[in-house]
C-alpha cells in the first residue's frame, strides 16, 4: 500500500468495523483523503461499532459503493447548521447558569464547523 501521495493512511480505503455488543460486521468506505472515526454507532443496535483489522484496510481510489452500504465523507454544512440548531437548544435547556441566548450559544457552534470532520452517509 503506497500512502505517500495521501495526506491520511486511511484515504479511499475499505474499513472493517464491528459491534462490540451484537457482533456485526460492516465495510464502510472513506470516499476522500480525510480522518475517520475509531467508533462508529452500529444500525442495528445502537451501540459502539469499532474499526478492526485496521491493518487490512484496502485503498479503492476507484471504488463503487453497494446500495445500502454506509460511507464516509466530508461534514456537510447544512447538516452541521440543523445538527447546531438542536444542540444549542440542548445546552439552553441543560446547562446550568448559561445565561447565553439560544442565537449567541449557535453561533459559537457554528464557528467550530471543520468540513474535514467525517460524516457517514447511506447509499
Ligand atoms: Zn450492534
């Protein structure tokens, strides 16, 4: 496996992940030369899915995703500003003593947004 043109050793490849409580495994693939999670959630159940056999993860530049397979790509924004609209709320309802506004909470949020965080997307 040649990396040295990649800026991540796990650029474009097949990564198995398994549930540490019901046992599935699944492939996803990192669509793009950027980070991906250790943890993953598991569909199925719910609970931590983590990336094993790490180092047989096999590079696909090329690599046409299944129906239904899961794949990693970059933080999308919209995404990001809905996903911040619900955590702003959260911390407004459950944080003690933040006097902040729900807006002034959000744009603190969104001044964190980094388009290199992965995202996991259905096909
Ligand atoms: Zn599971």
């Amino acid at each position: 496996m040649n990396s040295k043109n990649y800026n991540h050793a796990e650029a474009y490849c097949l990564m198995k992940y398994k549930c540490e409580k019901c046992g599935t495994v699944e492939t996803l693939w990192n669509s793009r030369d950027g980070v991906t999670p250790f943890m993953i959630n598991c569909e199925k159940c719910n609970e931590h899915m983590q990336h094993i056999d790490w180092n047989a993860d096999e590079r696909k530049t090329n690599y046409i995703p299944k129906i239904g397979q899961r794949v990693f790509i970059d933080m999308p924004v919209d995404y990001y500003k809905v996903f911040c609209r619900v955590r702003a709320k959260q911390i407004k309802d459950n944080v003690e003593g933040n006097t902040d506004t729900l807006q002034k909470i959000y744009n603190n949020l969104i001044k964190e947004y980094n388009k290199n965080e992965p995202f996991i997307i259905k096909i």
